[in-house]
C-alpha cells in the first residue's frame, strides 16, 4: 500500500493541486469541537497519537511508555477505541477482529480496554479498580476525555509531509493545531532521518522531544542468512522489508498488502504456496500476525520491534507534573 507522492513534497512548496485540497473551513470548524470540554478522570490519563499518516503509529509509543511508567512503580491501564464495549481485552478469549490488533497486543504488556467511545472506556476500566493512571492509545483529537499529558508521535523520515491536511496531505488536522495539543514529542527514526527531521521542522516546534528509534527485539532467531518470503500490512511495510535485510535475511520476494484486504483465505494459500516453492519461510510483523487465523499462524514468523527511547527526561519531568512521580504513589 503506497501514500500519494504529494503528500511528501517539501513543506515550503506544496504546491497548487495540495493548496486546492486543503479543507480549512472544515479544520476551522473541527478544532472548535475537539476543543471542547470532555470528563476528567481521577487519575492521570496520557494521550500517545500519531500525528501524521504514514509511518510509525502509535503502539510503539504506547508500550514504551506504558513500560516507562510500571518501571517508575505505577499500574497503568491502555485505552483503545474499538468494538462495541467497553470491554477488557483477554488474548487467549479475543481477536483481532474483535477488539483491534494492537489492542490485543498491547494486552500482553498491561491490561486493555477498547471502547467505541474513550469516555465509557475510561470509566469501565476505573471501575474494575487497580489503575491508578490511563493511557490512551489513539484520541489526541477527541474531545471526550481531559488529556494530562498529550504525546505526539512522527516517523522521522516523512515528518509532516507538506504540512497540509487529508486529502491534501498526510495530517488529520492543521499542523499548528495538532502541535497545540502536544506536551511532548517522539519524532522515529535513525539519527539521520532525525537531524533530518529537525532541520526542516525545528522552527515550529516548541515542545520537548524524545527521539527514538525503532529496534528488532532479540528473539533467539538467527535471521541472518535466512530464505524469506515477507509480506505486511499498514501504511509503511517498506520499514519492515529494510530492517530484515538489515539483519542479514534474505527476502526471495516482500509483498506490502492493504490492511483492509488481508487476510483472505485465497490470499495466505497462495503465500503458502509460493513459500513452498521458493523454499523460503514467511514471516511477517507482530501486529499483522494476530490478525492471521490461528491455523495459519503457526506456519508464519514474526519479527518484533521496540521503541527505544534512550533519553528519557522529558517523559519524566511530563510525568512528574501530573504526579506520577518515582516510587509507585500518585501525590
């Protein structure tokens, strides 16, 4: 699945066709909504948002954080929209189909809550008792819940595109405003896409930031020599096909899907297929494969992947204003 070219042009030159896409009446309109007054929690509650199409999303983010904050004593409780819920999210009960595939992954490492509104969702997951703090993933933009800490989150290597919004370019809102609601920010990627990065956006960005890059998660496999046939979802699976290259594997073939098409029966047969025939093993990422059948998983590997964040200071000093502060108890 490949992103309109114009959505990538350099942010000085938009030019003529992305100028005439732009919908500012309706941005005008839509910020006012999301500006409006939602329900406060009674305990802190962290919103982590992509702000850009493309890229790294959110759920790297989320575990970095949601990591960061048990490490500092404290009980957080993710927050995803999605289903009919709210429901708390079991792995071994749901799927991805049922409550999102990063929801179920997200479960692994704290306990999920997806509703079809955030508010009910945060309600249900207080309820249950044991959180003494909530993290969004997903929900910059919506005005149903009083965010403490808003962190944004950018691939490095795209930025903002040309700044301009959907259809014109990859943002969901003026980029003036959707940097408004961020207290913190996480730009992705190695170091020269992030000095990158600050050259062309620096000016507009008054915010703390946190940049990080995305890491494979030792597993005990030996990918380097390894016959592979790589295949994804999402929006940027190029990410993915460099970093088993960068490993050393060898990809006999990669094939980017839409995620909205995967993943037929007829599609995963003939993936089978051509692996059989190529002698090569599949392998995929994590998020794309729970939304596998089960059956079919078994025959697939995934390569995992971490946020790494080495400084951690801003996240800290974000944190410690809300109270949640070294040692487990909100003050």
């Amino acid at each position: 699945m490949s992103l309109p070219a114009h959505w990538f042009t350099p942010p000085d030159r938009p030019g003529l066709r992305a100028r005439l896409l732009t919908p500012w009446a309706h941005w005008r309109a839509r910020g006012k909504r999301v500006d409006g007054d939602g329900w406060r929690a009674p305990v802190p509650l962290i919103s982590v948002d992509a702000l850009a199409a493309g890229g790294v999303g959110a759920l790297p983010a989320v575990l970095a954080v949601v990591g960061h904050i048990q490490r500092l004593g404290f009980a957080p409780v993710i927050l995803a929209r999605g289903g009919s819920g709210p429901l708390r999210v079991e792995p071994r009960r749901h799927g991805a189909a049922e409550v999102g595939a990063a929801a179920l992954l997200a479960a692994d490492f704290a306990p999920t809550w997806v509703a079809s509104d955030w508010a009910s969702g945060a309600r249900a997951a207080l309820a249950e008792g044991g959180a003494d703090c909530l993290v969004m993933m997903g929900g910059l933009r919506d005005p149903a819940l009083v965010k403490d800490v808003s962190i944004g989150v950018v691939d490095a290597v795209r930025g903002f595109g040309n700044g301009r919004c959907r259809p014109a370019g990859p943002l969901a809102e003026p980029l003036a405003v959707a940097l408004a609601r961020v207290d913190l920010l996480i730009p992705v990627g190695p170091r020269s896409a992030q000095e990158r990065f600050a050259e062309l956006w620096a000016e507009r960005l008054d915010m703390p930031r946190m940049p990080g890059d995305l890491q494979p998660l030792p597993t005990g496999m030996e990918w380097a020599g390894a016959r592979l046939l790589a295949f994804a979802g999402g929006e940027d699976p190029g990410l993915f096909f460099a970093t088993l290259r960068g490993l050393g594997a060898e990809l006999v073939r990669f094939e980017a899907l839409a995620t909205e098409e995967a993943y037929g029966s007829a599609l995963l047969a003939r993936l089978e297929r051509e692996a059989y025939l190529r002698a090569a093993q599949l392998v995929t990422t994590e998020e794309d494969a729970v939304r596998l059948p089960e059956a079919f998983r078994r025959k697939v590997l995934s390569l995992p992947m971490r946020l790494n964040l080495p400084d951690m200071a801003p996240l800290d000093a974000a944190l410690t204003r809300v109270g949640l502060r070294q040692g487990g108890k909100v003050s």
